[in-house]
C-alpha cells in the first residue's frame, strides 16, 4: 500500500476546537507513521502532557527532553520556558547565567505578562527540531506531529511569526521568525490538520478557523477529521426498524433483553444522532472545500495504543 | 439541598456566575440557559463570552455581538416564559475595546492616552495576542457588575488552561507592576539601552543585552515607552484590580464547572478542580452535560442481550419482526444497538461518579444533563436545555 502524503510530510500541526479529540488524532497519526517505518516525534504544546498518558497511564512524563515511547514514536511536551532558556543559551552560551536569570522571579513576571513570545518559542523550537541532522546528514525526525493549542488560541499560535515580522524592524529575532514563518507557509513540508466533530457549532468554527488559516496563515490544508461520528445504527433499508418495534405488543418479551420499546428508544437516539451526524459531516466538507475523514465514536473513550490504530486506518485514506 | 433547588439558588441570588471547564463540554450552552433561567425568574441579566469563536451568538441565534450588551427581543423572550421583570442581554469581549477603554479611564492626560494607544507593543497587547484575554474579561465582568441596570451577569470562559489565568489576571498585573524589573524598565537609562545595574543582578543585564541584540534595540524602545507611559496608569489599574478580584471571591460570585461525562473529559474536571481549590475559589457546583441516560426500567444491563441466551433472543425478535429475510439482520441491529447504548450509559456513570463524590464531599452539588437529540442553535433550544437543567424533583445532589 503506498504511504499516504499525509506522511510525507515534515510538519504536521494538529489544531481544533478543545474536545473534538485533537490529541488522539494526533497521537494516532504518530503511532501509524512509525509503524510505517518513520521516525517521528509528537510534540504537545500546552501545559499539561496527555500523549504519555494515553499510552501507559503510570509511564512518567515525556517532559522537554522528550522519550521514545514506542519504536520510532517519541513524545515531548514543549515548555516555553525550557525552550526560552535553550534559544538564550545557544545565542549567548553561558548555560549557568540563563538559568539564574530565567529563574528570577522578576524576569518571569516580565515575560509572564509579555504577549507572543511563547507561540514564537515554541514554533523556533518545532522549526529547530525539524532542521535536525544525524551524522549522515538524514533529518533526526522523518515526521514531526504537533498537538497545537485549542481553536482560538491555534490561530494565534501560526499567526505570531509574521506579527513578529511586522512588529520588529531588525535583528536575529526578525531573521529568525522569518524562518519559522517560511517553514509553516510551505506546503511541501507543512500540513495543517483540523479535526472537528460533526455538530452544529464545532462545524460552523471548523469553516471559520479554515478560511481564516488559508487566508491569513496561508499554510496547506488537504483534509478535514471529522471525530467521534456514531454510525447509522440501521441495516439498510430497515430506517423504520425503531417505529416497529414501538408497535410490537407491550408484553412482547425478548428472551434476555430489555422490552421492544426500550430497544426501540436506544435505536432511536443511535438513528438521531448517526442523522445529525451525517448532515454536518457534508456540511464540514462544502464549507472547508476539503475531504473529509471519519472517525468513529469510541463509547468508552481511547484506552490504548489498540484504540489509536484502528482510528489511524480512516484518518490516512488517501484521494477524495 | 437538591442539585436543581442548588442551581436555581444560585440564579436566583448570586450577581456574577462564572463558568468554567475545558473545551467542548458545553460551557457556553450552559452559560446562557442559566441566564436565560435568570431572566425567566425576573432578573434583568446579562450573558458575556470571552470565546472568540462566536459560539454564544449563535446559540443565542444574534448575528454579531457586541462588546456592549445587546438586548434580546422582548417579545421572543416573553413566548419562552421570561416576565416582565426580567431581560436578557448578552455580550462577546472586544479585548481591544475593552483595553482601551481602560486607558482611556486611567491615562493621566491626553498626551499619555495617545501615547499609549499609539504604542506598537501596547497595541500587541491589546489585540488579540495572548496575554491580555484574561485581564480584559475581569476588567469588563466588573464594569458590568458596577452597573445598577443588571441583576445578574453570567460569564463563559475561555477552556480551563485558561479559565484560571483569568482568575489570577489581576493578581499577576499587580505583580508585574510592582515588581523590581519593571522599575529597571522604567529607568530612563535603559531606553539608551543601558541597564541600571545596581538595581539588578549582572546576568540579568547580560541576557537582556542579548535578547536586546537579538530582537533589535527598537523592540525594547517599545517595552520601555510603554511601561513609561503605563507608570502614570499603574495606580488606577493597581485599585482596580484589587476591586476585581475581590468581587470575583466575594460572596456575590459563584463559580460552576461544566464537563463532559467521558472518562478523558472528567480527568481534565478532576484537574481543573484541584487547581480551582489551591486557588481558593468557591466553586458552587458541577453540571455533568450530555450524560447518556438508561431509557427502560430497571438497571443499565451489563450486556444485551444476555450472553446465554443469545441465539433465542434474536430467533424470537426476527419472528416477531415478521420473519423475512430481512428479520434476521434487523434483530441484531436493534440488539446492538440497546447493547451499544448501554454501554454508553454505564461509561458516563462511572466516569462520572469519581467527580460526584469529590464535588459531594465539599458541600457542592452535581447536576447531570441528558444529551438532547439535537443541537441547541436557538434561543428554544436553550430553553429546552434550561428547561432540564432547572426539571425538579430529580435525584442527582
């Protein structure tokens, strides 16, 4: 089977509204690239790591310095801070110094209420772990996944680089947001990846979150994930199938399951929901211009690496 | 106290409700069926979003929000049980209006106000770049709550990361302005690019050289321009924010937390608890959207059909669906299905149960929602989520 081109790529952002499942996506997505053979890192921005977790819940944290959790699947979660301290100890080389002063307690104040610099860092960050280079001179990370801030602020995230760029008139921080900026507006290399689910509001915010990305951001988009879809609970042609279990007799008794009606209740919510459902998948693909991909509701939630694979397979369907 | 007497307390008496929770688990919903219950016990109320992502408008079925209250028809709220008495308003935050607003209220002349809105990094600051959200949302919850034309004045905010940087908005500004470096700042050496040294420790200076080099001496110009031009501000903004965040612990204000009732969606809850309890925030109580509630009587079965009977339950439900050819598969669906939805409903309890307990011990109430069949896009479907969330008689506390 050849690789999907969603594989092909370098830079993978993973963006949406909180909860649509952002983060299982992304982390079915590293999980599928690995097993295909490709080293890749999943990176969480954010303050709290949920990767880790999602694979082994007593496993320690993956933390900045990041832990291959999986053969070819590695995980960090980028701290501003940490990556703060790195980009000064790299520009001034005197490691000791800039972990006093990012210690001091007046200098987090300064930053604390410093708008920007953390998307910045933590694109700098994605952009330098991209340009990495083992010995042979192949790239350290074949994919690099990035589980991005939650709708709203993920616009803000992309968007930094090129308010930096207009914001500062000289200097190694102009050249370097210029670079980060270049990076994300590359469609070989960078894919945005938006996951919605197929809800009235969540699909209204996918359209508005995608139109603005393509115009403002101008990073490639080539799909839509639509998560947590419940599938027609109907063989097809049986749509009436809840209405006549209503009509069996009231006293009709099945053999070790609950009365008709109460069948015919669950298979009612399942049928609304799988209809809702359906309208506003077309509706995320007409509004987005993309295809979508669906991924089936998991009632119990992910629980594993088992969960992650079975939702990797309609995430990388390739064509429209 | 019952969890719907509980809720309907709390609307009927508090001034400012502020819900928090992660993303996705229906906050802004809730936030407006409670003010809309608001208005329907005859308060005059008003519903504000700090998400920029409109969800409040739509569901309110308004085109566009304003960062001023827009009143909702009369008549509309009326045929949904609002009195006369009562009237529902809402708002989204414009951060920068919002912003500018306070300089405006704060500069200590015309000179230093045009200074500041012309400042390029104040103008960063007060777009929508992260950092200033927070702060303006505290800042327009107390201008509403000053008013004396608004009841009670009900806040959806931003997913949890954020929920409690908006609660620590006002203390962070206060720390910033009081601290060392912003007086370093502030010495008029440093906008010649020098530092005071004495005044802070040599590393310190050294990595600011750096980040001076690095970014261009015009940036840091910017900084200092601006805290210059905020040093005049910085009394007015200090009384205020003290103002804020004691009306925000004060007894006027409750605090309720919306969640989801998956298991991943209650260990973000959990979360969000702990850290809203070192907070010392009064956290009301919990509603529980969207739980997936058992339709028969009698227990959630573990199993559908039961395993041992299997064969005999599909034989005599094909038969009683008319025994074609189609019978057969239809039997299993309708089987699977009830065995799917159970499934659903034992998994919303238990996840939801570890939160019940937590929220129980410390006095507050869990309020579970049934998932509607559709979607709420209109001011009859807030009345219908209303209408659930405020339904008497029900056993949750």
């Amino acid at each position: 089977m050849p690789l999907s081109p969603l594989l092909d790529r370098r830079l993978v952002i993973v963006t949406g509204k909180g909860g649509t499942g952002k983060t299982t996506v992304a982390a079915a997505l590293g999980l599928a690239a690995a097993a295909a053979g490709k080293r890749v890192l999943l990176a969480e921005v954010g303050p709290d790591e949920h990767v880790a977790p999602l694979l082994d819940p007593d496993a320690p944290r993956a933390g900045y310095e990041g832990r291959e959790l999986r053969k070819g699947f590695s995980a960090m979660r980028i701290d501003p801070y940490d990556a703060l301290g790195e980009y000064l100890g790299l520009q001034i080389g005197l490691a000791g110094v800039v972990r006093r002063v990012l210690a001091n307690r007046a200098f987090r104040q300064l930053m604390d209420a410093s708008p920007g610099w953390r998307e910045l860092i933590t694109l700098g960050k994605i952009w330098h772990l991209e340009s990495l280079r083992d010995p042979s001179g192949a790239p350290r990370f074949d994919l690099i996944v990035v589980d991005a801030p939650a709708t709203g602020h993920g616009l803000t995230f992309l968007d930094v680089p090129r308010v930096v760029g207009s914001a500062v008139r000289a200097g190694p921080l102009r050249r370097h947001a210029s670079w980060v900026e270049a990076l994300i507006r590359d469609p070989a290399r960078t894919l945005l990846l938006p996951v919605a689910l197929a809800e009235e509001l969540p699909a209204r915010e996918t359209a508005e979150l995608v139109t603005r990305l393509r115009d403002q951001v101008g990073v490639a988009l080539d799909r839509v994930v639509v998560n947590a879809v419940t599938p027609p609970p109907y063989p097809p042609g049986s749509e009436d199938l809840a209405a006549r279990l209503a009509r069996l007799p009231r006293d009709f008794e099945i053999p070790g399951a609950p009365p008709p009606s109460v069948l015919a209740a669950c298979l009612e919510h399942l049928g609304a929901r799988a209809a809702l459902n359906g309208r506003w998948i077309r509706a995320i693909a007409e509004s987005t211009g993309l295809p979508a991909r669906v991924l089936p509701r998991l009632p119990l939630g992910v629980r594993g690496a088992a969960d992650l694979e079975r939702l990797a397979a309609p995430l990388l369907e390739d064509g429209s | 106290m019952s969890a719907d007497l509980a809720l309907e307390a709390l609307v009927r008496s508090r001034r400012i409700l502020v819900c928090v929770g992660t993303g996705g688990v229906g906050k802004t919903t809730l936030a407006a069926s409670l003010a809309l219950q608001g208005a329907r016990l005859g308060r005059r109320t008003a519903v504000l979003t700090i998400d920029p992502a409109r969800r409040l408008a739509d569901a309110l079925g308004v085109r566009e929000l304003g960062n001023q209250p827009t009143a909702l028809p009369r008549e509309r709220l009326a045929a949904l049980g609002v009195p006369e008495a009562g009237s529902l308003a809402a708002l989204m935050l414009d951060m920068k209006r919002t912003f500018d607003d306070l300089v405006t209220r704060f500069a200590d002349s015309e000179a230093s106000r045009q200074r500041i809105l012309g400042n390029r990094i104040y103008q960063h600051v007060s777009d929508a770049l992260a950092g200033s959200a927070e702060y303006s949302a505290m800042e327009k919850v107390f201008e509403l709550s000053e008013r004396d034309d608004l009841d009670l004045i009900v806040v959806d905010t931003p997913p949890s990361q954020h929920a409690l940087d908006f609660l620590d908005a006002p203390r962070r500004l206060l720390e910033f302005l009081d601290s060392r470096l912003v007086h370093v700042l502030l010495h008029p050496a440093f906008a010649a690019g020098r530092f005071g040294v004495r005044l802070f420790q040599r590393g310190a200076e050294r990595v600011l050289r750096v980040i001076e080099r690095i970014s261009g001496v015009a940036f840091l110009e910017d900084i200092s321009e601006f805290l210059l031009a905020f040093e005049g501000m910085s009394e007015g903004f200090r009384e205020r924010a003290r103002r804020v965040e004691a009306r925000l612990t004060g007894p006027d204000a409750a605090f309720v937390l919306a969640a989801g009732p998956s298991r991943e969606s209650t260990r973000h809850a959990l979360a969000l608890l702990e850290r809203l309890d070192s907070a010392g925030v009064p956290l009301a109580g919990v509603v529980v959207n969207r739980v997936h509630l058992w339709p028969g009587p009698g227990p959630t079965p573990e199993c559908v059909p039961e395993p041992a009977r299997r064969d005999e339950a599909r034989a005599a439900l094909a038969a009683a669906l008319g025994g074609s050819d189609a019978s057969e598969p239809e039997a299993l669906a309708a089987l699977a299905a009830a065995d799917g939805y159970a499934g659903w409903v034992r998994a919303d309890h238990e996840a939801s149960a570890e939160l019940a307990v937590r929220i129980g011990r410390r006095g507050g109430f869990v309020r579970r929602v049934a998932e509607l069949p559709g979607d709420v896009h209109d001011l009859e479907g807030l009345a219908s989520v209303a209408d659930r969330l405020f339904e008497t008689g029900r056993e949750d506390t």
